[in-house]
C-alpha cells in the first residue's frame, strides 16, 4: 500500500520540524506550508490524505482556509492545531470544516493516532462511493478449470499482482476480463483502498472526459457544481478501464499524464492534482495493430502494455466448460434456495460443442435461463438454449472443436477480405496468435482476397 500523504501547514520552524521528524519517522510522507497562500497551492497540486494547520499564520487564521481547502476537495480530512485553545473557536473550525480540532503543544503519538483514524474513514467513504457507482462486487475467482491455458494465466497474474505496474487484459468479450482485474486489485497491496471501474465505449468523449477527470462549476453548460471524476475517488487504490481501445483519441493524452506523472486537471480548472492509482485496462482489439494503424496512441500503449495478460476464450479450453458451469450452477442454485443444479450427460455434452461466441458471460445466461425454466432436477439438452446468431451457426452445433474454430476464423477472414489484422482485431487476438492458427488449421487466406475489378 502507498504512504499517507500529510499536508503540514505551520510557520513556527521548530514546531513544523519536530512534527515533520516524527511523522516521516511513522511512515507519512510530509508536504509543507507556510501561508494561506502556500497551503492552498500545497494543497491543491500535492493532493494529501489530510491536512493538518496551525490556527494563527503570518497571513491569516484557519478559519479563513478551511472553507478553501473544503472548495478544492472536501473529501479530505482537516485537523485545527492552536495554542488558545476554547470552545468557542473549536465551534467555529468545526462549522467551517474541521474534523479535529487539537490544542498545542499536542502529544505526537495522540496526533499519529487521530491521523490514521481520519485516513482509515476517508478509504472507507471511497468505498462506499465506489461501490454506489456501480464498482463495488463481490470477487470471483477467474481461474476455474484445470486446462493449461488457464493454468498458464493464473502463473502469470500470481506473477504480476504485486506489482504496481500498469496491466493491460486482453480476450474477447465476456471472457472475464473484469473479474481478473478484480483478482489483481483484491490480491494486490492496493486491496484495502477502491476499485473503481469505467467502460470507455459505454460513453461519448465529453461524458468519459468528465466522468474520468471530474469538472469545475461552471467547466460546461449544465455544470453547476464542482464534481469529483472517479480517478480522484480511485485515489491510491486501482483504476480499471474496460474496452481502453475505444477512448477518444482526444482524452488519451490526458490520460497518458496521468500515468506518467500522476498528475491531471479537472475540465474547467486551471491547476493540476496529484493522483496515485494503479491503472488496469482490458480490450478484446488488437492495441499493437491499432497504434500502427495511428488508432490509438502508440505512446499510451507502450504505457499500458508494460504487463500484458491475455484471458483465453472459453471455446478454447473445451475441458473448463463442465467445471465453470458446474460453479455458477451452484450459485444459482443458492440464490433460489436450491441446492446445487447438476447436468445430465446430454446436457455437458451440448455445453461442451457449442462455440461461445459469448464466453463465459453467455454460458452463464444460458445456465441461469435453464434454472428458471426447468421444472427442477439436473438439467437435460431440452433445457438448454442457444442464442445461436445464423442459421449457418446453428448447423455448426455437432463440429468438432477444431472444425468450429476452423469455420469461424474462415468467416472472419471472408469478412475482412483476408486482411489478417483486421480479422485479429475482430477475433479479439494479437496477430501473431491468428497466423499460428492459420498454419496450425492449413488455411490459406489469399483465398480469402478478392480481386480488383
């Protein structure tokens, strides 16, 4: 987990020196300030956990801050330091935004413990706000089965989830994507702080560059209040962006900065703010073809490919199928107050050919529908449904596992006139892995190239 950043706002050098020693010593990294002034653009740019400010500066007092500081975040906890102390002016710092008001010359060990107290509330409001935004769910484990390409996944996150690095999920959609993001935060340093996710093709440029960056009053027509974007409230936990390769070319340097300087502005403002989050995006797009066909920006996607980890379709890994459906069979049984929901053999063998097209995601719609329907007991082949997209899909039911991926990468090339990025781009595979498939399975795609006119 990354250190408690404290804002010090003192203009006594002894006392702000002593203070500093101490909670440097206790594991708080310590930003300084003298004035009003200072303590504003401290606070503003360095982005504490908490502030702590003496009452009386050179060019002011406490309660003429506070309100300012509460206009540039309120989320974070203030705390009034003074050595004439009465009840009269701890009403008063209170009512304009302090949460602790402490008298001096303050015991450092009861000042640690106030600290970690108001950081410990303010992680667990982020929380809470993550999780009303639709962020917050329980963790799943996103390595069911026993087949080596799952095997190989759950090697290669075990690898990286203690790293801090930028991750970048690949595979296609419903795959579980979102579910290995999770796994990383839960299992990662940043587990006690949010999980916040965004999907960039859920929302147009204006509303992901709001959303993600936040805004000022008045930043836009219908602005009325300053907003917070959910990086700040992903601050020192890990930020997931689903779909990255459908961001707006234009909010993709923005996001770059953040990155690499962990700083950003909110629309509308002129000063930046400093973040720390670990950012974990996915895509089912081919981003090394998309920086080459100048789609997206090869610099962010250096950035984020530092670590890359690729979710294998579930068409890919026949052997999972029994043991995945077994799993959410048993939690849909439970959700209804059944037990667990077995399958007859005819059932696991449908499970077994049919291709996913919708990965783990449609398995579990197929499942969940034939729990609602079937009159109970294991379910049987006349439970389950389909939602093949073509009749020509429907006539692959009885393929073989290779004859399906033969035909459908056939499809796909046919589609895309036998332009080999392209059809990786539609697959949801890196390039290399489509022309591996394409000598392993002995297709030919110039076959697949029409003629000129």
């Amino acid at each position: 987990m990354t250190r408690t950043r404290i804002l010090l706002v003192e203009d006594e050098p002894g006392i702000r020196l002593g203070m500093r020693g101490f909670l440097t010593a206790h594991g708080f990294d310590v930003d300084e300030a003298t004035t009003l002034v200072e303590a504003q653009e401290a606070f503003r740019t360095t982005r504490p956990d908490v502030a702590v400010v003496d009452y009386r500066l050179t060019d002011g007092t406490a309660l003429e801050l506070l309100p300012r500081l509460k206009d540039i975040d309120a989320s974070v906890p203030l705390v009034v330091l003074t050595g004439h102390g009465s009840i009269e002016l701890a009403v008063q710092a209170i009512k304009v935004g302090a949460e602790q008001f402490l008298t001096k010359p303050v015991e450092l060990a009861v000042l640690k413990v106030v600290l970690e107290r108001l950081v410990a509330q303010r992680r667990e409001r982020q929380r809470q706000r993550a999780e009303r935004s639709g962020t917050g769910h329980a963790t799943v484990n996103p390595f069911l089965g026993t087949s080596a390409a799952i095997r190989t996944l759950q090697a290669q996150a075990e690898r990286v989830v203690h790293s801090d690095s930028p991750v970048l999920i690949t595979g296609e959609t419903g795959s579980g994507k979102s579910v290995l993001a999770r796994w990383l935060h839960e299992g990662g340093p940043r587990a006690d702080a949010p999980f916040v996710d965004m999907n960039c093709a859920a929302l147009s440029r204006e509303l992901l560059d709001s959303e993600l960056f936040g805004h000022e009053k008045g930043a836009f027509t219908g602005a009325v209040a300053a907003k917070q974007g959910l990086l700040e409230v992903a601050d020192q936990g890990t930020l997931f962006l689903d779909e990255i390769g459908d961001m707006d070319v234009a909010v993709q340097p923005k996001l770059l900065k953040v990155l690499e300087e962990q700083r950003f502005r909110r629309l509308g403002d002129v000063k930046d703010r400093r973040v720390d989050v670990r950012l974990i995006a996915a895509t089912h797009q081919d981003l090394g073809a998309a920086a080459r066909e100048k789609r997206f920006r090869s610099d962010l996607y250096f950035r984020i490919s530092t670590l890359i980890l690729h979710v294998p379709a579930l068409r890919e890994r026949p052997e999972d199928i029994p043991v995945v459906a077994q799993h959410f069979l048993g939690e849909l049984g439970k959700a209804r107050g059944r037990g667990a929901v077995g399958l007859l053999p005819d059932a696991e063998t449908a499970l077994v050919r049919y291709p996913w097209p919708g990965n783990i995601r449609e398995l579990r719609n197929v499942l969940e529908r034939a729990v609602l329907l079937s009159g109970g007991g294991p379910l049987s082949r006349s439970d389950l449904r389909f939602e093949a997209p073509s009749d020509e899909a429907s006539a692959d039911e009885d393929l073989t596992l290779e004859e399906l991926e033969r035909r459908h990468i056939e499809r796909v090339l046919r589609r895309e006139n036998g332009h080999v990025e392209r059809a990786a781009a539609r697959l949801g595979i890196p390039r290399s892995s489509l022309y591996e498939r394409l000598k392993r399975l002995g297709i030919n795609r110039s076959g697949f190239q029409k003629s000129d006119p």
